[in-house]
C-alpha cells in the first residue's frame, strides 16, 4: 500500500513537473512570439523611418534642381536676351523719361519703322557726294554715348524733313507720327542736304521729342550702322504704374 501510495505521489510529481516544463516553454514560446513581433515592428519602424527619410532627400534635390534650372535659366535670359536699361535725357518724351526702366532684347528680327533702338555711338556716318556712307571719328564729342531713338528710315528709304512744314516725309508720304510730343522745326546745323536715301546697313533715327533730341540730324550722330545697334526696346518696367510695351505698329 505504501508502495502505491509513493508511485502516486512520484507519478504526480512527474506530471506536475512535465506540466511546469510545459507551461515554461509555451511562456519562452510567447517571449521568443513576441520579441519577434517586437523586433518585426521595431523592423517596419525603422524601414518606414527610412523610406520617409528618402522621400525628405529627394525632394530637398529636387528643389534644389528646379533652383538650380530656374537660376540658370534667369542667367541665360538677362545674358543673352533681355537686358535692363535706364533712359536717360528727355529725348524721348513722352513715352520715355528720364530714370524709367526698359528692357531691351538683343534677340529680334528685322528693325522696322518706328521700332525703338539703343545705340552704341561710337562713330557718326554721313554721306559723301555719291550717297555713300563715310564714317567721322567723334572723338571729345558729348553724342559719343549710348543712345536711345526711334527708327525713322529703314535701309534704302528716302527721307525728307521739312522744317517750314514741320513734316517729315518717306518715300515722298508724310508720316504719321502719333508718338512725337512736338513736330520738327529748324534746326541751327544738319548732317545732311535733304531728301537722301539711306544706304544699305544703316537706319535713320529721331528722338520722340524732335526739339530736344540730339539724333541722326546731327553731324555727332548721323545714320546708325546695324553693328551699332545694342538691342530693340520691349517693354518699359519702371515706374511700375507706367508699364507698358514698347512696340509700335504702323498702320
């Protein structure tokens, strides 16, 4: 009897033991389960994290190469098609004064009619008895300057200034000038015997305010040659409250 009884006993303790050992591996197996799911989501923090990362550097390059186009593409526009410039003298009056902003373009087509040039005097050009252009060295003189006026003659037009009638006339029609603020009136000295007929290559310019402007009437400044020409105005930009284009379109 004493010997079942310690069989009982031993074999209890045996199950008690197994069911401990059981109990302690589903726990390990619960630990090992969770410290899994721990370091899967530690795994899924640390790839999102990084995924966002990436996302925050590729956008910082790509703001840095839209800035980059964009600088470059500024630079490229105001080097080699637009450039500020500032009127200065009232020659010009009243679509330009003194101080306003323009922007000008060494990008264009053919200069026509009533386009308005910026000019590079370094030289004036007259005509000899032949009609054709000779340059005069304007060394010392105050029009040896940046200029800014309106084509008047085109290459191979004539022109005739009549400072009794305070006309001006182009292949014998009297233009229409709804720009100028005054007409023409007498002048104390004149590049030329008029009418004349400008020479392939060059241009005939006056300023828009035709009693104060020094222009291709003066000895300093005569017919403009096309390499002088620095660019066509576009558009005047400053004061603000004054923009507005600067082409013209003869009817």
């Amino acid at each position: 009897m004493a010997d079942n009884i310690k069989n009982d006993t031993e074999i209890n303790e045996a199950e008690e033991i197994k069911e401990a050992e059981s109990e302690l591996t589903e726990d390990i197996d619960e630990a090992l389960a969770d410290n899994t799911d721990n370091n899967d989501e530690n795994e899924d923090e640390i790839s999102e994290a990084e995924k966002k990362e990436g996302r925050i550097v590729d956008d910082i390059l790509e703001i840095v190469e839209s800035t980059l186009i964009t600088v470059f593409v500024v630079i490229m526009i105001f080097t080699y098609i637009l450039h500020p410039v500032t009127v200065s003298g009232p020659s010009m009056n009243n679509n330009l004064f003194s101080g306003d902003r323009i922007f000008m373009t060494t990008v264009y087509g053919g200069l026509r009619y009533g386009d308005i040039i910026i000019i590079n005097n370094d030289y004036a050009y007259l005509l000899d008895d032949a009609g054709e252009a000779v340059k005069k060295d304007i060394t010392g003189s105050v029009y040896k300057e940046c200029l800014i006026k309106r084509i008047i003659a085109e290459p191979g037009q004539t022109i005739d200034i009549d400072p009794e009638k305070e006309e001006v006339r182009i292949n014998g029609e009297v233009l229409d000038e709804p720009y100028i603020k005054q007409t023409i009136n007498s002048m104390p000295f004149t590049a030329f015997d008029y009418p004349i007929t400008v020479p392939d290559g060059y241009y005939f310019v006056m300023g828009d305010n035709r009693r104060e402007s020094a222009d291709s009437r003066y000895p300093d400044i005569g017919l403009i040659k096309k390499d002088q020409i620095y660019g066509k105005a576009l558009v005047k930009y400053s004061p603000v409250k004054e923009f507005k284009f600067l082409t013209f379109k003869a009817k």
